[in-house]
C-alpha cells in the first residue's frame, strides 16, 4: 500500500491529465503512470490527492554540497569550477546495478532533513563562489517542478544549471525542462533495449531522443556518461555501436565517460569493472570518431586528461578531481595548434580542487 501523503508534500505538479475512467495520468516521463486517489508513481514522489497530482520532494533535500565540476561528470563545461549539488529522493527507472539506491530507491524521506528554497539556494551558490549548481544524486526528472523554479532563481543570480539524469522525459517536458538549463550529463546506461527492459525497468529510444534534441535543438552543453558492468553491457559490439551512433547522431565532440562499476543495491555478485575494460572502451570510441573519451571511478590520469584532438597535445591534466595542469587559453583553444577545444571556457585561475564540502543552507 502507498504512504499517505502528508499535508506538507502537497506541492501542485504539472504534467498530467485527467483520464476518462477517473485516474490520472502522470504526462512527465514514458511510464505513463495512472493513478487513483492517494496512489503514488512509480517514482514514489509524485502522487494524486483529490483531482490533481502533487510532488512529494519540492524543497526538501538530501543534502547539500559543494563538489568540483568534473565529479558530475563535466569535464569540458568550465573546468575547475565549483559546484552546489544537491538532490532530493525518488526515480522514474528501476536500475538493479544503482549506485545511488539509498537516494534515489528511498521509500521513506527521512533523509530528506535539508529544506530550501529555490531563492536561497541561488543564494548560497552565489556566496560560496560557485559557478553553477547540479540538480544531481537522484534524477531532477522526478522533481522537475522543484528543479525548475531552483534553475530559474540561479540565473537571476548569474549561476549556471546543470541536470545530471537518466533522460526519461517526454517531449513537452523535456523541452520546458532543458529549457532552463545550460549543461547536462546523461547517462546513457546501456546501447539496446533489451538491457533497458531487462536492468533499468524502462526502454532506449526515449533517451536517445532526449539526447538527440539537446544536441540538435538545443544549446545545452551534453556529456555522457556509461556505467560500464561486466557482462551486460561492456561487450565491443556494443560499445562500438553505440559510439558510432553517438558520433553520427550527436557529433564527434560530445565527451563521453565510462565509468566504473562496483557491486551494489541488487547487484552485489556482479564484479567490479576491470580497468582493461575501460581502456577498451575507450579505445573502441576512439576509433569510432570521438574526440574526447574519458575513464571514471578509477585512477587513470590518462583517462581523466583531456588531449586536443588535432595536435594531441595534453591540455588539462586531471588526476582523479583534482587539475594539475590547464593550457587551454580563455576561450577554449589549444595553444599549440589553436584548434578550438568543444566546451564551455572561461578564464582560468584556481581549480576548486577534489574537495567535497556539505553545506547548510537556511531557507
């Protein structure tokens, strides 16, 4: 049975209609979910009391953060900058590898002690210098409404927004959505439908169609970023279509990340991801066309390096977060060649470093 929904979760939602057998639909994502009076979403956070349909999270956080750009990912959307991340609970996929279950799979918000406003946290990004802040740690999609007006706020404040999500949102959404936002990291999970069916509970084709109109409607900055588990989804057949894809649809200077898995949520007998696996899928992009192809959740400093992609020059050296060199000049070009590196630059000066610093933000 549901958890009733109190009165302090009753936030008005948007994207719903009301059906003709007396449920309503919620009209956010492919889940196309109807619900009946007190009936939640599979996301657990959106839910119907009387004729409308409420979000459960809005205001309400697991916390509050402020990380360094390039954990994200983004390692081409102003390197070195700070960023606020915060979350809040809930998902509309059912992944079984999840590496973030305790947030996004909670059916209790007990974790979410944190309140602000969308005002006051464009405040406190502004005054602990940050550059941008992420709607993060579960997926922004379950609470559009909440990431929305936060993204609004941020922009009066001259802070930047990023959504890092699974992108399963339909079209009207997706469009008002992205609309306030200036870079995304998608997580691209896999390259066939049938491990979305099988593993994430959900279906391929909605995200490449969100990620197709970002890069072709759109001037959201995009990274990628594949979770990479042994045996699911790590084969070269289909990294190798899945790049070319990517390049074909999307462009050859897109970055993409592969990351790293480690046994968790319902998942635990499955290895973690070998680094030779990795530097094979990277490796394997490169070769499709992709100009920059990142390693994450290990120690690669190769990896982690972005090279330009003319001249192989080494243009910002990462080790893990943490940037040891930066050559690109202010407007993103290599010095050497002064082939214009894909991205969003801007001066550089001090890299924020592979601190993480949980904040308190008093609404």
């Amino acid at each position: 049975m549901d958890e009733p929904i109190s009165t302090a979760e009753r936030y008005p939602a948007r994207y719903w209609h009301l059906l003709d057998d007396g449920r309503i639909q919620c009209d956010l994502c492919p889940r196309d979910c109807k619900l009946r009076e007190g009936q939640r979403g599979a996301c657990f956070v959106r839910g119907r009391i009387g004729d409308a349909m409420v979000l459960t999270t809005y205001g309400r956080s697991s916390g509050f953060c402020v990380d360094p750009i390039e954990k994200k990912p983004l390692n081409h959307f102003y390197p070195g900058s700070s960023i606020l991340s915060f979350g809040t609970a809930g998902c509309n996929l059912a992944c079984k590898f999840c590496q973030n279950w305790d947030i996004s799979k909670s059916r209790s918000f007990d974790r979410l002690a944190d309140q602000a406003t969308p005002e006051a946290i464009a405040r406190a990004a502004a005054e602990h210098g940050c550059k941008s802040v992420a709607f993060t740690y579960n997926d922004p999609i379950v609470f559009a409404e909440y990431a929305m007006d936060t993204a609004d706020a941020c922009h009066e404040h001259g802070i930047k927004t990023v959504a890092v999500t699974a992108g399963y949102i339909h079209e009207q959404p997706r469009r008002e959505f992205f609309a306030k936002m200036d870079a995304a990291n998608i997580d691209l999970k896999g390259f066939t439908d049938e491990f979305y069916v099988r593993l994430c509970g959900a279906h391929l084709q909605p995200v490449l169609d969100t990620l197709k109109y970002l890069r072709q409607e759109t001037g959201v900055w995009v990274e990628l970023t594949t979770l990479l588990i042994p045996g699911h989804n790590d084969s070269a057949q289909e990294i190798n279509a899945m790049s070319e894809w990517i390049v074909k649809e999307l462009g050859a200077d897109v970055p993409l990340h592969f990351s790293a898995f480690h046994p968790d949520y319902k998942m635990p007998d499955v290895p973690a991801t070998p680094l030779e696996t990795l530097l094979q899928a990277r490796q394997i992009a490169q070769a499709a066309g992709l100009r920059y192809v990142y390693t994450g959740n290990v120690h690669n400093r190769e990896g982690d390096t972005t090279y330009c992609p003319s001249c192989g020059s080494a243009l910002i050296v990462r080790d893990w977060y943490e940037i040891g060199q930066y050559r690109l000049t202010p407007d993103g070009h290599c010095p050497d060649c002064h082939t214009q590196i894909a991205g969003r630059f801007e001066k550089f000066s001090k890299a924020f470093g592979a601190r993480r610093i949980p904040i308190a933000i008093a609404s």
